[in-house]
C-alpha cells in the first residue's frame, strides 16, 4: 500500500470506526438511506449480472440495493468500514484494498460500482475498474464533481472550520472556560478579550448559513460556558477537546472530498484511463435531485468491450 494509500486508511478508519458517516451524501437527517441515491442503484442493479464488485465502498455499499448476485465483493482501504460493513450485510464479502491497485485478476467481475469513491485514488483507481470489468460487463459509478451540491456544501463548511482554526477560536474557548472555572478574574477578563476577537470572525463566517459542524461547535460552546455551573469542570473540558478533535477530522475528510472532486481535465482523464482499458464510456451525466439546481453526483457509464 502506498503512503497515500496508507493515510486514507487511517483517516478514515477514524471516520468509520466514531460513527461520523451521517449527513446527506449518505443519510437522511432521520437516519434512513439517501432515497435518490437507493433509487439510482437499485434501478442499476436489479439485472446486473454477477460476480459484482464495488470499489471503495465504504460501510453502505450499493450492493445492498439489489438482489444477492452469489459473489458479490465490497472492496475498501478501511478495515473498519468492512467490518461494520460484514455485520449490516453479511452476504458480502469484504476485502481490504487500494482503489488504485486492485487485488483481483483482468475481468474478473460482469459489474463494477463505485459510490463517491474512485475520484479519490485518481485516474489509476479508473484504469484499475476498467481492468477487472469483465468484457460486456456493466460500470456504473456516482463521482463527486465541482459544482455539486455536496461540493459547494463541503467547501463552505470547510471555510468556516478553517476560519475557526486560523483565529483559535477552541483555544481561546477552553482559556476563558478555564478561567470561569478557577474564577481567575484578571485572567478571564484577558481571556475573554481574546475569545471575542476570535468570535467575531466565527460569527460573520456563521452569517452566511453554513451551519454544519463549525455551526455545533460554536452554537454548544456558547451553550456551555452560559451554563457551566451546570457541568463539572473537567467534563466540560472533555468536551471542548473531544469538538476540537472532531472539527480536524471532518476538516480533513472535507478537504478531501473538494480535492477529489472532478472537474475537466480529471474528468477528461478518468474516461480516458476507462477508454484505454477497453471500457466503452458513455457522456457522463449528472444526477440532479427535483427542485434542486445543482446536480448530487456525476454518473459515469459504460461496458467492457
């Protein structure tokens, strides 16, 4: 495995393993699956043939959408993702892997999918699906792309968290936290000072509607400091760093999803990497929810040749 390959593992094993897969791009707000995201796959897999394969699968893979096939295999960087992944749906078999160096021989799978998760590994995760579809097998992927809903989402959340950071807004929090605890009173009114500074940033950051975490954070610190005679000291610091360890993470999963995102050239070169592996690539296309302007994902279609 590469470097590369490695830190996304951990990243997110992190992500899987605390039970951060929510919002959206996954679930709804009460927890159910994303209804347009079940309805594409099940409309993709009710005839697929098998043995079925989806890449970077993550803990919901879309095989689930559709009748068991025999060999059906979920593939991920994450163990931890797999293993969530084996105890919801136990007729898959899960197995540890590189988007972008496959562990499986050249057409070894009638269907290949993927769901927000090729774009990560670049083109080579592209040349590497298009090598183990099976010749007249089906790809079907759904791709991040710049410009969707879930992308300009991402990117406001992840400006308001860099705000956060850029200003320490948690570290001046969790000073004049600390010094309402010790009643230190030159020290609060110092600490206190250079939390509204930071504050003021937040604030107009928030202005703007982006809610999301960088909206939590602020919104329950805020919470808290009004009412810390309610909370013991070190709970209440417990918190502060548990939010402040949650913001890097979702900090560094929202980077990466802006960066995988395609846009032309890497749309241009992820076909491309399909095409030269014998893949017939249809026009992408995009997945457009009713009522909404921007597009859910980029749908990537095509048959081995």
């Amino acid at each position: 495995m590469t470097n590369q390959a490695k830190n996304a593992a951990d990243h997110w094993a992190t992500y899987w393993e605390e039970g951060r897969a929510q919002g959206e791009v996954y679930t709804r707000g009460d927890g159910q699956g994303n209804p347009a995201l079940e309805a594409f796959w099940k409309r993709r897999l009710e005839d697929s043939a098998g043995p079925r394969l989806d890449i970077a699968c993550g803990a919901a893979s879309v095989l689930r959408h559709g009748p068991a096939k025999g060999l059906d295999v979920a593939l991920d960087v994450s163990p931890a993702a797999l293993r969530k992944l084996e105890t919801e749906t136990p007729s898959l078999r899960g197995v540890a892997g590189d988007a972008a160096n496959l562990p499986f021989g050249e057409g070894a799978f009638k269907h290949v999918a993927s769901q927000f998760g090729l774009e990560y590994a670049g083109s080579e995760a592209f040349a590497e699906a298009g090598r183990v579809l099976a010749p007249e097998g089906r790809l079907a992927l759904l791709c991040h792309v710049e410009g969707s809903s879930i992308h300009q989402r991402s990117q406001a959340e992840l400006q308001a968290l860099d705000t956060m950071t850029e200003v320490a807004f948690m570290a001046r929090a969790e000073a004049a936290l600390r010094a309402a605890y010790d009643q230190n009173e030159a020290a609060f009114v110092a600490s206190a000072k250079a939390f509204m500074e930071a504050e003021r940033s937040v604030v107009t950051q928030l202005e703007t509607g982006v809610g999301g975490l960088a909206q939590h954070a602020y919104a329950g610190f805020r919470q808290l400091f009004e009412r810390r005679a309610q909370y013991a000291r070190e709970d209440a610091l417990g918190w502060l760093a548990a939010t402040n360890a949650q913001m890097e993470e979702t900090r560094q999963r929202l980077s990466a999803i802006t960066a995988a995102a395609l846009n032309e050239p890497t749309l241009r070169a992820a076909t491309q990497a399909l095409r030269e592996r014998g893949v017939s690539v249809e026009a992408p296309s995009p997945l457009i929810l009713p009522g909404q302007a921007a597009p859910l994902a980029l749908i990537i279609e095509g048959y081995g040749a």
